[in-house]
C-alpha cells in the first residue's frame, strides 16, 4: 500500500504526505487538470501557483497517435514536461458521458504503468446519482470486479493504484463499495461520480456521500474527491476527510469567462472590482480584465491562484485546529452550503472520533456550533461525571459560591460543567451573549440530563435572561432544582 | 457642504464619490495612515495598492520644525510626495493618549489650511467609552463648540471640514451630537473614539455607536469610521453607511508581527501556510517571510493588499446588491461579531428605510437572516394585503390549487406570501430546506398576522415536516385556519 502519513488533525480533516514515485506531496491539495490537448497554463508553471501534483487523462493521450507515441518513448512526465508526480484518469468520465469508450481496463491500466504514471485508475463505472438502487449496485459490482483485476496487474512498488468508490447516493452501497475495496487494498480512494451533485448544489447529499465512503475505509486512507474543484467547498469537504481534489474548473469556469472565489463565482462581465490580490488581479482592473485579449487565460490564472489560496487557508486552518470554523464560514456562500453544513451535523458523532480532543478555542458560529463533536463529546462526558450534595449552576458570577458544595457554570450550548474546567478546551470557548434557539436548546438538554444522572443532588441555577427558553420550565418542574429567575434588569 | 454623491446602496451602505481639492475619491474606502516621521510604505506607493486618499496628522508635522517648514513653504502634498487628496488629524488622538497637546483648536484649524489638506479636522475631545454620561456629556459639549469655531474659520470651496461626532458609548448623545454638527454643516462626519471599542472586541457597541450617530444625519452625508482598519469589520460598518476608514493597522500589526486577513489576524510566528494571493505572499513561503530580514515591511504591504481587497469585495457586493450577505458571513470571524450582527438586526427598521427594495437573490444564512430588511419589509406589507375567500397556503407544490379561491406559498423566514409574488424579490430568496427556529418563528408570526388581518377569510395551511414549531399550535387553534399535517415519510 502507499505511504501515507498524517502529521495532523481536525475534525476528520488532516494534513498528510502521500509519497509517489516522483516525490511527496503534502495533502490536503488540489490537483490541476491538465488537458493533454490543450493547455491554458502550461504543466510546467503549474508549481508556481502551488500545484504539487497533476491530473491527466490517459485515455485521451492512448487515443490519440501523436501523444501516444511519445508518452510511450519518453514518458508521460516528458510528454508534459513536468517532473513532479502525476495522477491519469481512466477514461472513466468518457464513458460516462458518451457510453462507451475504445478501451478495455487492462488495457488502460497496462498502459498508465508502461507511460509511468503516478498515480494511475482503472477503468470503473461512474454511475449518475439519480439512477435506480439495482443499476447503481450493478455498476458499483462491475466496478469492484474491474478494481480487482487492476489490482492483480499492478505490481506493488511501482504505480500506485486508485481504487474508485461508487454507489451514486445510495449511503449503504457507497460504505459497502468502500469496505471491499478496503479489503482488496488500494493506495488512493477516489469517491467518485460526485460531479452532478455539484453541478446541481446538492452539497448535502454530496455531504452523505463522502461520510458513507468514509466509513467504510481505514481512517489512514487517501481519499480524493474526484471533480470537486470549486474552492468554496474545500473546507467542508477536507473536514469530512477529503485529501486529494482535482480542477478542470479553472480552465473550463475561464472559458464561461467565470471568475471563481471561496466565496462563490462571478461572471466576469458582472464585476465592477476584483476581490483578489493575486498577480492577475493587482495587474488589471475589472475593466481591464473584461477587456482582455487573453481574458480566458487570465481567468484561468487568476482561478488557479484562488483556488491554491483557499487550500493554504484550509491547510492553515487544520494547523490552528480551527477548521470547523472556517467550514462554518465558508458555508455561509450559498443556502444549499448552509444545508451541507446542517447536514454534516447529523454525523457529529463519527466526526467526534476523528476529532482531537483539544484544539484552538471554540468559536461560536450560529446554531449549527451546537452540534459540534466537542458539544456532543461533552455530553457523553457527563455519564462519566459524578455530582453530590448542593450544587450551584450559575450563567454569571455571584458572591454564592462558597454556600454550595460544588459550583458548575453555565455556557450554551454545552450546559453545565464543573467550575475547574472553565479556563479548558472547550468550555472556554466563545460565545455570543445572546444565544440560539439551538444552542439554548441542547444546554439545557445536557443540564436535565446531568440532574437526572446525579438525583441525589440537589441544584440552584442562577439563570440569565437572554437564556430564556421552553426547557426551563422542564428544569424547573425537577424535584431537586431551583431555578433562580434572571435579575430583572 | 462637499459634493458627495451616491451612486449605489446595499442596506445603508452606498458606493458614492466625494469631490476634494485633490481629486474625486470612491467610497467607501480605506485611507492609509501616513506616519510624517516614519514610511513603512511610501505614500507614493499607495496608489498601487488601492488607496484614493490618505490621512496623515498636522499635529505632528506642526510639532516638528524640519516638517512644519516644508509644509508651509511647500505644501502638505510635497511634503508627503503624494499628489492626491489627503486628510489630516489634528491632534486629537494625542489629546486622548497625553490628556493634553501644544496647540489650539484655532492654531491646527488654520495650520492645516496653511499647508493645504484636502480634509481638516478641529481639535475635538475623543471621549472613552467608559466615561459617565455626564464626562461625555460635557466633553461633548466642547467638542460642538470647537467645531463650530473651526467652521467659523474654514471658508468654504477650499479645505473640506470634518465634524467629528462625540458621545462615548450614550446613544442618545451620539445621536444629539451628529444632529447638532448636522445643523452646521460638515462636509465629512468622522465617528470618534471608536478605538477602544475594537480593541476591546465591543462590535456590538460599535453598532450601536455607528446607529445612532447615524440616525442624527442627513442620510446622504458622508461618514468615516475614525480609528477602524481591520478588514473584518468592513463589511458590518459598511453596511451601516459609514464611508471612509483610516488603517493605521497595516503598519501596526506589522511591527508586532501580525498577519491581517478578512478573517481575522495570525501571528506569522504561527503561520505554516499564507492564505493570501498577495504580491508579498506569492513570492514567500511562510517561513520565509517570518525569517526575511524586512519582515516588518512584507506585512506591511501584505497587510495593505488584503485591506484593499476587502475594500473591494465589500463594493463589488454593494454593486451586486449581496452586502448584507458577506456581512453575514464576514460576521462568523469571531463570536463577538456574530454578536455585532445580531445587535445590527435591532436597526432593520431603520435599515429597511434605507435599503434597495430589489436586489440580488437573498440568501438565507441563519437565523440572523430572519430579521433583515427584506423581512421586515413584507411583514409591514402584509397590512396593505387584502384576502377572502378559501385560502391555500402551501409549503410545497401540491394538485389542490384550484380547490380554492387564492394560493399562498410558505418560504421561512417571510410566512405566508401570494403565489404571483414566488419569482419576485424577496421571495425567490434561496433558503433551507431545514430553517432554523427562528426564521420559522418569524414566518409564523408573519402568518398569524395575516389570519388576523383578514379574518373573513379561511385558510388551509399545507404544512411540512421540517416546519414544526411551538407556533403551529397557535395557528392551528384558530377558528377560520386549518392546519394539514405534514406528509409522514
């Protein structure tokens, strides 16, 4: 299996190198698509802007006589004159969009080895994510049969092999797809046929399907998302345990004169100033840019740059332990994010095992900071903790403390905690002074919860009054609490 | 009065430009502090990276015979080396840090005339936020008679004159203060003594300083936020119409090694990657720039690139009419503004005075976007709306519509709205499909007002089942209202 070793954590994200026959790169990272045909920034400037490895297509290079010939004598890595490591596809996505291709997957994976590929794809079955449950566990079988036979003709040692994950949206087929790759073992999981789901915002489902594959592969493994290029999902989908992402957008948004940022796309004709400082935008102004001659080739720079710029953001960001934050930012760009976002909470709880356990502080971002691993560790944590005598839980500072056994503070949205973990990760996180319905919400859910947990104990909580909310009365109406009404003021 | 013309607007924030004798300048804008004795970047580089205008201080320059000299004999644009508009401070600040400075409000006035600023500042009391009302009170009682001196002294059609708006953290007295400098006749209003605010991590104070200061103006008078520089509090104070920023914070933090970004600031000590597409950022690694000999110059000019970015990407949304949009998502920087931005939907009846009745899609992006504008808009519209008859209102496309005399759609946060209205502004907002406890608060609230408006008619509310709320029950109960539950699956 390949070398890949993880350096750091957050949440499911992580900072890991993959070692290939030409070299490390460090992931998370984004891989160019290089179009063997034409190209709009050419292989070799691709490490200016940050590019540690590419992507191309063995498929079009085997079709064509001119680019087979020489990638046969003198190597892919000649034929594009770049020296770093490289990914092939398969001719995969042909398939997909034409039905058929004029390859076979021995073939194509004898001659991604012969070329000296990378990193190199066996020829699986992209299947679109509205098909029927029995045509997506037929193709997904097709695929696994394929992935075997690849694996049984690349030598360990030389090319690394790509095992692709597909299911369309079906979660249980894409996790059983994962696990038995994972069983055959491969070096890189692309997840794949993801695309239409972009296309079409459906980040939430997108959202089921990376989990699903997810958890059905060792958390060690590589995993790329195949055709997610857009930086605006970066965040989100490194969180969730995304590694290797690849950009044809650059070039194809370019060509629709689309000028790309984390926050979202313009059309180029729209812009009125550039909301960048990368080479390209300090060069023009919008009008300048609009007005081009090479328009299409600054806009794929300038969309090469973007997109570098908010992986070393995301990069950053697991460093400093605060990528969720970043997510919940990031997933403000568009409604459909926001639902990718609400969605990725329903899986606090696997995330909550990947996440470190201590980080940079917490910050509070809207209701969905409510449902962050460490608030749903916390409430695990509270069968663990053991409360006697009287108890005072108090949302501000009194001069009471020293007439109760044990004093706990109150913080939404994690509840109530003992008072020597006030200064720790990560209570001492934080947080508005008014908070969410949500946030209120599962405070107080882990407040009834310790009570009942500890019904020996008897409690005082000295409540504020933003912290109003229907559960109070729940706490109220408790045989052994007190619920000190706010002072008024 | 200066000529200040509004060209666009997005909430209260507007793109306008202000005629100086130096030149016209686009707002809003950031202006670079100029430091008479020490250049980290040379005013006339500035231009390069975005800047229209800068600020430098009179005091200084007064206080120095070698500066005060060239000044008055050739002028402030020589002495600076800069040919385009430029503001001067007067001495206040020191005022503020010495508790007192060498120089009369009738000396700086006629100083900065002498030496030919664009825009003079008298010398007002910047007041502490902590002060007691009656310390505001009378400093502020100082600082309208200086200004009205200093107007007495500045003949118009040259110098522009600032009236810097006084009155701690007293809404009520910010709100009097700009009244009265308004009944004189300023051609710029800065808001002073905001500073402490920001460092003190008080956005939501800050939002209400800017509020209400700006409620005692003349809408269409031009505003500087006095003091604000960092790049994540654009977007917010934008939004409450303020025009013009000054950054002393670019040369500032670069001395204590600090990073700015949109998103808050790093310490470069504890940068692994730079999230920046920035001249200085293109061309070092991390570690290259911590151990580059003039760091302090590269975070500088790294500092100024992404102030100017910022700039730019909060008028690019102005002219897109999405600003309200990137203050919701500039706002998830740090929970205190977060709190900003919930203390900001307080003011959307004054906002709503202010904002564009159609602009670019609305995006919903939390449970702060439930009280924007636009909603409470259609909620005060709801009483100009006259219905009888058979009501549907639908949560989601159904055969039944021609079972009733008027179909209404239900979109949280709006409520209920008539089915012609689907593809306008703000209906065909992109939203959630799971809204936040709020927005379905509001858009209850929305309905029930509507049952009461209209009580002839009948209503059958087709609901659905991520639409559940406590409120419901209070429309379900009333007498002409038929709540259908919602499809179970």
């Amino acid at each position: 299996m390949s070398q890949f070793d993880i350096t750091h954590k957050d949440a499911a994200g992580r900072i890991g190198k993959l070692t290939t026959p030409h070299g490390v790169v460090e992931t998370p990272t984004v891989m160019p698509v290089i179009n063997p045909n034409i190209q709009t920034i050419k292989p070799s400037e691709m490490k200016e802007f940050g590019a540690e490895i590419l992507i191309t297509n063995s498929y079009i290079i085997y079709r064509k006589d001119e680019l087979r010939e020489k990638a046969l004598k003198d190597g892919l890595h000649a034929l594009l004159d770049y020296d770093g490591p490289i990914m092939t596809d398969s001719g995969s996505f042909q398939l997909s969009v034409y039905g058929e291709v004029e390859v076979t997957n021995e073939e194509i994976i004898d001659f991604q080895q012969r070329i000296g590929t990378d990193i190199g794809v066996p020829l699986d079955i992209p299947t679109h994510p509205d098909v029927t449950y029995e045509k997506a566990k037929e193709d997904m079988d097709i695929t696994i049969e394929r992935l075997k036979e690849a694996r049984g003709l690349v030598k360990e040692g030389g090319m690394l092999l790509a095992g692709p994950v597909q299911g369309a949206t079906y979660k249980d087929l894409r996790e059983e797809c994962a696990r038995e790759l994972s069983d055959v073992g491969f070096d890189v999981y692309p997840f794949g046929a993801v695309v239409p789901l972009m296309e079409s915002y459906r980040y939430a489902d997108l959202v089921d399907v990376i989990a699903s594959a997810k958890k059905g592969l060792d958390p060690v493994a590589p995993v790329h998302l195949f055709g997610a290029g857009h930086p605006m999902m970066f965040a989100l989908a490194v969180a969730l345990g995304c590694d290797l992402f690849d950009s044809a957008a650059y070039a194809l948004y370019a060509k629709d004169r689309r000028y790309i940022t984390a926050r979202g796309t313009y059309h180029v004709d729209k812009l009125k100033h550039l909301p960048c400082s990368c080479p390209v935008c300090m060069a023009h102004t919008a009008e300048e840019l609009k007005k081009a001659h090479n328009c299409t080739e600054l806009l794929a720079r300038h969309n090469l740059y973007v997109t570098f710029e908010e992986m070393r953001e995301v990069k950053q960001s697991i460093w400093e332990g605060n990528l969720l934050e970043l997510v919940e930012q990031r997933c403000r760009s568009h409604p459909r994010m926001l639902e990718a976002l609400k969605q990725m909470t329903n899986y606090s709880s696997w995330l909550e095992e990947c996440d470190p356990s201590s980080k940079s502080t917490f910050f509070y971002c809207g209701p969905e900071s409510a449902k962050r691993p460490e608030v749903l560790r916390f409430n695990k944590q509270l069968e663990r903790l053991t409360i006697k005598g009287s108890v005072l839980i108090r949302a501000y500072p009194t001069k009471k403390d020293k007439e109760y056994d044990t004093v706990m503070m109150f913080k939404p949205p994690f509840g109530s905690y003992p008072q020597d973990l006030a200064e720790v990760y990560p209570f001492n996180a934080e947080v508005v002074r008014t908070p969410d319905y949500e946030a209120l919400e599962i405070a107080y859910k882990n407040t009834i919860k310790l009570v009942e947990m500890n019904p020996e104990a008897t409690y005082t909580f000295f409540m504020k009054e933003s912290f109003e909310h229907p559960l109070v009365e729940k706490l109220d109406v408790m045989d052994n609490v007190t619920v000190v009404p706010p002072k008024s003021n």
